[in-house]
C-alpha cells in the first residue's frame, strides 16, 4: 500500500510539472536552444567544442533545478506553515518529499538524455562512452547546488532570497567554465574558479584533473549547514 501511494505521489508530482509551461521551457527545451545555438556557432572551427559544452550544460542545468525549483519550492512549503497541516495527513511527509525530488530528477535524467542523443544524431557524437560519465556527474550537480539552492533560500528572506540566487547563479555560470575556457583568465579567478563545484565537476565529465576533496567539502559543508537550518527553523501557524 505504501508503494501505490509513494508511486501516486511522484505520478501527481510529473503532472503538476507539466502544468507549468514554463518549467517545462526551461527545464527541457531551453538546454536543447542552448545547445543548437552554441555548438551552431563554435563547432565549425573546433570540432571538439560539442564535447565541451555538453558537461557545462548539465551543469548549468543542475544549478537551475537546485537553486530555481527545488530550494525555494521547499522553503515556501515550511514558510507558508503548509508543512504543519501536511504532517496531519494520513500520508507520512517523507513520502510527499522523496517523490518531489524524484520527480525532479527523473526530468533532468531525461533533458539530459535528449541533449544526447540531439548530440549524437546531429554531430555524431560518442554517446554510449560518455554516458555514464555524464549521468553521475549530472547528479551530482543536481544534489550539490539543489543544497545550495536550499540553503539560500533557508538563510534569507522572502525579498531578498530571488536576488542571491540569481547574484550566485550568475557568479556560477560566468567563473565556472561552463561557455568557455577561463584558462587565461586573471590569477585571482582562476583561483576563485578552482574553488568552485562547477570546476571540478566539468573537469570530471571532461576527462581533466579534478578534485574529489573538494566536491566532498561542498557536499558536506551544505548538508550541515542545511541541517541545521531546519532545526532552528520555526514554522509559522497559520498559512
């Protein structure tokens, strides 16, 4: 019984998903915009260039679900007091929050396994040989920066919450090597760089020297943090 309805909740999870065109958009078709425009534009002179915008894309896609859709979508259920009524109903909470992550994540599996098989049909690309490499590294964004997403969201207002993480998300996406190579970029960023997640996970899904110590420190360094937020939280009464 309690698979029926873990299994129902993540069905009406994928359904709320699509009624929301601009998820959707976003979530799917943007990443694919993305791609055709990039790679139309620097394939031609460097051929190699689809092998390295495809891991900056996933990347860029597992910033987006985290810090857009899984942080504040949380935080809005614990601020509004919603989650106090949720835990009076006959349904254990857990399930309604485990089924929501896998509905995310089933999602950005696929918009990630459409970027590659676009890749392989247009540009002929490997996809059998990168995929595994692609998939966890993928995942791993996902989780990462869907704990910073949360974090963020915990430890600021409503008002100001939206502006530090677009602040974040741009800082992300313009240091971390997800368009272009930043290897003669100034010693300060690329100091910088090298401290950030998306460094280290495009290195991994691009075959060069990354650091594992420093996805670790990330990962444990948020869910601390994260946890300890949530213990201090206090829920509102009323929604």
């Amino acid at each position: 019984m309690k698979v029926k309805t873990f299994l129902y909740s993540v069905y009406l999870d994928i359904l709320s998903f699509f009624r929301l065109r601009i998820a959707v958009f976003f979530s799917i078709l943007f990443p694919l915009l993305l791609f055709i425009i990039f790679s139309a534009i620097w394939s031609a002179d460097n051929p190699n260039y689809v092998g390295f915008i495809l891991p900056g894309l996933f990347v860029l896609m597992g910033m987006s679900e985290g810090l857009f859709s899984i942080g504040p979508v949380i935080k809005e259920y614990f601020s509004s007091g919603r989650i106090r009524y949720m835990k009076f109903m006959p349904v254990d909470i857990s399930y309604f929050f485990i089924s929501f992550l896998l509905g995310r994540m089933l999602f950005f599996i696929i918009s990630v396994l459409l970027l590659l098989v676009l890749s392989h049909f247009i540009y002929d690309f490997n996809v059998w040989k990168e995929m595994p490499r692609y998939l966890i590294g993928s995942i791993s964004s996902l989780v990462i920066f869907s704990l910073l997403g949360l974090c963020i969201s915990f430890l600021s207002k409503k008002d100001t919450g939206r502006t530090l993480t677009n602040i974040v998300y741009f800082i992300l996406m313009f240091v971390g090597d997800i368009f272009y190579s930043m290897t003669n970029a100034h010693p300060i960023l690329k100091f910088i760089k090298e401290l950030l997640p998306t460094t280290q996970l495009l290195s991994y899904m691009r075959h060069e020297n990354f650091s594992v110590l420093t996805l670790l420190i990330w990962f444990i360094t948020l869910a601390v943090i994260f946890r300890l937020l949530i213990h201090n939280l206090k829920i509102p009464r009323t929604i």
